[in-house]
C-alpha cells in the first residue's frame, strides 16, 4: 500500500454529542477530509441526526439536511438533482446513514437509487444494531449477538445480511467494505468515491462502545479484530463484477479473540464460537473464490 | 393559445410554464397521464427540468423535497395510494417550509380497489401543513399550478393542487394555454433566502426540543394565515393579466339567496346548472363553492352565510365517526361568529365516484328545503342498502 497523507484540514468539529469511542463519529471526521467543503449531507434519524448537534448547532461546516429514516439515498439523489438544475455540478452529495436505515427501512430506496446510478455517494456507518433507539437488532446485526430485543437466552439467529453482494448486484460503479481501523484504506475508498460519477456505497464497520457493551477505548481494536479474524473482510467490487480484496488476512485470528472483548457476546459458549468460525470460514472461501473468478 | 387537452395534461403544462426545474414521480392511475407527458416534455427538450424515475411515492416527495432544499423549483403528482404512502414526507416538505407544488387526483382509497373519484385521499392529508386547492375544471387546474408556486413561494408552504379523477383528470376541455413569456413575467424565478448552499452552511431539521418546538408551528400557522392574503392577492393579478381571477371561495347567485350550497371540486361546478334550475321555479338559492380548504377561509364563509335561512353542503368525503368534512369544518368556523346562524344539512354523496348529476345535487337542496332543519348530523344521498 502506497503513503498516503490526510489532510489536516478538520470539516467537523469538537463538540458533537456522539458516545467516547464512537466509530461513526470517527467515519464522518475522515469521509469530511476527504471530501472538504463542496459537499452536502443527507441524514436520516441515526445516532448521527444526535451527534451533529440540535438546532440552531451543527458538527459540521458543511450543510446538512436531516431527513426521514428510509429516505437518505433518495433525499441526496433529491439535493443532487437540485443542484444540478439548477446549473450547480461540483458539489458531492453524500447520503449518512445507520445500519437500520440502510439495510432495513431505507433498503428500498437506495435500490432505487443504485439502479438508476444516482451521482451520489451512500455512507453506511454501521454499528450493528439500532443505536438511537437504545439497542435494537437490525438485518446488519450478526448471528449470536445481544441486543434489546434479542435478548441473550434468545439472541440473533440469522446472519448478517450481505449488503455489499446486494448492492453489487445493480451492477454500480463503486461498493466497497472499509473499517475505521484502517484510516488508509478508508480514506483512500472516500478518494475513489470523490472521483468517480455514478452511485456509490461504502459500508463502514463501525463499533458502538455502549450498544456493543464494551469500553470506548476497545472502539478500534474491536474493529482491527473484525478483519483479523475475517469477521468484516476488507475489499471493494467495481461495476458489480470486479472483486478485490483489499486488506489480505493470511493468518487469521480465531473469532474468540473479536467476540470475547464485547459483552454483547459474552452469553456465546465455546459451541457457539464454533459455529461463528464455521460461517466467517464459509464467507472468506466464497470471497475469495469471486475476486479470484473475478478479477 | 387554446388547447382541448385533459385534466392531467393540464397539470402537465402548468408543470411546464412553472419552468419547473426538478421532478420526481411514481405512476398511478388517475395521475399516470400527468407523469408520461412530463417524461415527453423532459425527453424532447420542452422543459428543461431533470426528472427522477423514483421507486415509490415515498421516494417521489422525498426526492422533490430534496431538490426544493437545494433551491430548484420541484414538482411531482400522485394520488390515494400515493399520497398515502407519501404522509410521512408530506409533512416534512411543509415542516421544512418548502414550497413545492404537487398535484393530486382525487382518488378514493382502498380497500375495495377503486381508481374513481373522492376527497378521502387529499382530506386525510388535512393536517400537514399544506395548502390544499380543490379545482373545478381544467383552466383553473393549469392555473393553479402556477398561482400554486407564485403563492408557495412567498409563504415558504407548499401546495396540493386537486383535481377529481377522470371527471377532470381524463377529461378534455377548451384550455387557454397562456404564452410562457408572459408566465415569466408573472412568475419569476425561484430564488430562495435560505437554501443547502456551501458557501452558507448550515443544518436544517436538527433536532429540537419542547423549548424550541412549538414556535416553528406557529410560524408555519402565520404562514398560513399569511397565505390567505397572499392567495387573493396574486389570484387577482393573475386575473389582471390572464383573465380569470381566483379566490379563496367563489360565489353564485348569493346575492339574494335565502339558502347556500356548499360544494367543491366538480360537484360545484355541476351545482350551478342545479341553482339556475331552481331558480327558474323560484327558489332563492346560491352557492358557494370553497376553493382553497387549507388555508381555510372561515371570515369569508361567515360572512357570506350569515344571514341566510338554511345552509347545504355537499361532501364527497366523510371523517368516519364524525360527519363530512366540509360541513364539519364550515359549521365549526360559524361557531363563534356573532349573527345568527342558520340550520346546516350535511350530506355524503358520490363516494367511490358515484356519479354526482345535476338530479342528485336538486334532490339533495330539495330535500333541505322542504325541512325546517336537519334530522341528523349526517345525511346519506343515494346509499342502496
Ligand atoms: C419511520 C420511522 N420508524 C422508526 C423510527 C425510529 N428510529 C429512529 S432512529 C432508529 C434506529 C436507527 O438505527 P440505525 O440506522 O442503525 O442508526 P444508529 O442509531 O445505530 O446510528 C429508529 C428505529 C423513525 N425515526 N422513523
Ligand atoms: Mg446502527
């Protein structure tokens, strides 16, 4: 991987409301370097519709609209359409969405706006649950977890859903994974997105210290250890076809070492963690078989 | 320059002298006619304006709302199931103070499936902060596209333009197009205090708390009351320069009546047939048919019944456990005036798109007036049970 700088300059300020540790706090200061000040934001109800500030504040020196849960790609695609009528074709819109807004309630319109390839790009910082609302499960949460309403004598049954497979499949320009652990690749990825015209989507893995029962300054190492141990692997997929991984993990960790940091795993016995290595064993071997076939 | 086109296409052609610059639109019948024009005039150019295919009516008033924050003028069109699906966003234009223009036909909603007309979809949608405009025929549909944004944009609200399914939507009538120069001149470009702009950043729709709340609702009810003013004010001017002026309400034959109709939407235009009718036989009626609903205009309604012997009003639309909701809300606004207060029939008719005729509309003001006052709340006209 070449150097790379970050820029200095800092587009979000001190002051904002998010939790110690919050990695989607941490996502939104780089994706802000990255993209500097012609941009716009669409923000749905998330942790972050709390975290910019109440009225008359706001995190960020660049305009945010708050907007309706399910409609943060839609309302970017809607801002950007805006601007372009009216003659204005520099500035990014960037739709900032949780997990819930992404893969469940939102899911509809960002389809709608990946198939029509809206010159957008979707953020989805994701923390694995529903944050705001104080901990509820959503399609991002992952098999065996905790949360409010999978309580841990009944905890998730069902995988994560597998969003970026989803998202590749409209055939868009740009969908990537990336992790706050690893600021270069991200930024980087934001570059990538900056430069390239269509509909993007970057699912960010984003630690939640409260909602994952863990301390703050466990935020990025829990986050390093979701790619150790292949849990979130790191790679990208241009026009829906073209697979790369981008961070190589030759030497895994066994996924103990990611679950046994976080209370909402704690209920996990040693079966269960058997169960969980089977299935990141699984996901890695048909990721790597795509960005061999298709490179 | 005259045109026979129907009441979709009229929409359409408001949409295209607005100079709208955005679109976002989901196809449902009665309203698909609106959308497939736009795609034309979009596609070849007649209008300079970008027009998202979007995935839902959700999306669709998601999508307008955002182009109208980024300043463009936004347009989009839907009905029943539409603008059901929409409510969410519905109230987030109004609450953002955008001044979008959509047009609705009024379709009743399901179940059953039905695609014919009633106000149930567009009243249901009373409380969002819309103003809300019930045309009669497909001029005033054109024109209140136009008046629709000239108003909205003073007011920072956004406006429901209604027209009835297929009784205007798939109807072909003579239609002044007006010479788009001289809808310039009228209606000048959109150009907003506030907008998303990057060289003025800021957040809108932050979060707020019980302390800061509740002066953002005033605000937008001075809007609204400004909006009355502002809506007679322009629809005069529209009149100076094109010949047909709007108002809030529009009478007939009130001068000397002893008992008012109140209808709108088509059924008031129907209406007047019936009071030249009865007129010929004698009887002192007039009728008043109420245009814009929100704001609604309770000083002009008092001062035109008060007085009379007997009001009748006509819904096609009822608030399920209460009555109609035109009645409703003219005998609510008659409350507190001081003169006396004449007896009020309420009576639900074309439902589902029930034909309202010209006979429907005689038996119903014939039947009130040969009662003192009415022996309930809320009067069925042709229900077949
Ligand atoms: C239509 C609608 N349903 C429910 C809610 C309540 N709600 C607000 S935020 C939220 C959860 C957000 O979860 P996510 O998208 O993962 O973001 P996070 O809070 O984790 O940052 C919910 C359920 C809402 N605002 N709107
Ligand atoms: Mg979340």
């Amino acid at each position: 991987m070449s150097k790379l700088t970050i820029p200095q300059e800092e587009i979000m300020s001190s002051g904002h409301l998010a939790c110690q540790g919050c990695a989607g706090a941490l996502a939104m200061r780089y994706m802000l370097k990255v993209f500097g000040k012609k941009t716009m934001l669409a923000v749905p109800a998330c942790c972050w519709s709390v975290i910019d500030g109440p009225w008359p504040y706001s995190a960020v020196s660049v305009p945010l609209f708050h907007t309706a849960f399910e409609t943060a790609a839609i309302t970017a695609s809607g801002l950007k359409a805006g601007l372009v009528a009216q003659g204005i074709n520099d500035v990014n819109v960037v739709a900032w969405a949780g997990d819930g807004g992404t893969f469940d309630i939102g899911f509809q319109a960002i389809s709608g706006a990946a198939e029509r390839n809206d010159d957008i790009l979707y953020v989805v910082y994701d923390n694995e649950a529903y944050m705001n609302t104080g901990i509820q499960r959503s399609s991002a949460t992952p098999y065996g977890a905790w949360t409010t309403t999978t309580p841990a004598n009944h905890p998730k049954d069902r995988p994560k859903k597998d969003l970026v497979e989803i998202i590749a499949a409209h055939r868009v320009p740009f969908v990537a994974t990336a992790s706050v652990a690893y600021p270069e690749d991200l930024i980087k990825k934001f570059e990538k997105a900056k430069n390239t015209k269509g509909f993007k989507l970057i699912h960010i893995f984003a630690p939640c210290p409260t909602g994952w029962k863990m301390a703050p300054e466990l935020s990025i190492e829990s986050a390093r250890l979701a790619v150790q141990t292949r849990v979130f692997p790191v790679y990208e997929v241009e026009n829906g076809v073209h697979y790369k991984l981008n961070i190589n993990v030759k030497n895994p960790k066994p996924v103990g070492e990611y679950l046994k940091i976080q209370g909402r795993f704690r209920h996990l016995k040693e079966d269960d963690y058997k169960v969980i290595q089977e299935n990141v064993d699984r996901e890695w071997e048909l990721l790597m078989r795509k960005v061999e076939t298709f490179k | 320059m005259k045109k026979v086109i129907l009441g979709d296409h009229a929409v359409s052609y408001g949409a295209l002298l607005s100079r709208v610059q955005t679109i976002a639109a989901y196809p449902i019948t009665p309203q698909t006619l609106i959308v497939e024009r736009l795609s034309e005039m979009t596609a070849n150019g007649e209008l300079d304006a970008i027009f998202t295919k979007v995935e839902s009516e959700h999306s669709a008033m998601a999508s307008t709302v955002g182009s109208s924050a980024a300043g463009a003028r936004a347009f989009t069109a839907t009905s029943a199931q539409g603008l059901a699906l929409m409510h969410e966003m519905l109230h987030w234009a109004a609450g953002a103070r955008l001044p979008i223009v959509m047009a609705n036909v009024n379709r009743a909603m399901a179940p059953g499936w039905t695609i014919w007309t009633d106000q149930n979809d567009s009243l249901s949608a009373r409380d969002v902060g819309w103003m809300q405009v019930y045309c009669q025929n497909n001029q005033e549909v054109l024109d209140s596209i136009i008046l629709g944004y000239k108003v909205s944009e003073q007011v920072d609200l956004p406006t429901m333009v209604i027209l009835d399914a297929f009784v205007l939507s798939h109807t072909a009538e003579g239609v002044d197009i007006p010479d788009i120069k001289k809808v310039d001149e009228f209606l000048p470009p959109y150009k907003p205090e506030i907008k998303m702009d990057i060289n003025d950043p800021r957040s809108f729709g932050a979060l707020t708390s019980p302390d800061v709340y509740m002066e953002f609702r005033y605000k937008m009810q001075q809007a609204m009351d400004k909006a009355k003013k502002v809506i007679v004010e322009e629809g005069k001017k529209f009149g100076e320069m094109f010949g047909r002026e709007y108002g809030l309400i529009e009478e007939y034959k009130t001068e000397d009546a002893d008992t008012i109709l109140i209808a709108s939407a088509t059924v008031a235009s129907t209406a007047r047939a019936v009071i030249d009718e009865l007129r010929e036989k004698g009887e002192k009626v007039g009728l008043v048919r109420i245009r814009v609903f929100r704001p609604f205009p309770t000083e002009e309604i008092i001062k035109v019944l008060e007085g009379r012997k007997k009001v009748v009003v006509i819904d096609r639309n009822i608030s399920f456990g209460k009555t109609g909701i035109f009645f409703d809300e003219v005998k609510g606004a008659f409350y507190n005036s001081k003169g006396n207060k004449p007896p009020m029939f309420g009576y639900i008719a074309g439902l589902g798109g029930r034909d309202v005729t010209p006979k429907v509309i005689r038996e119903i003001v014939e039947d009130a007036l040969n009662k003192d006052k009415p022996e309930s709340e809320i009067i069925w006209k042709g229900v077949k049970l």
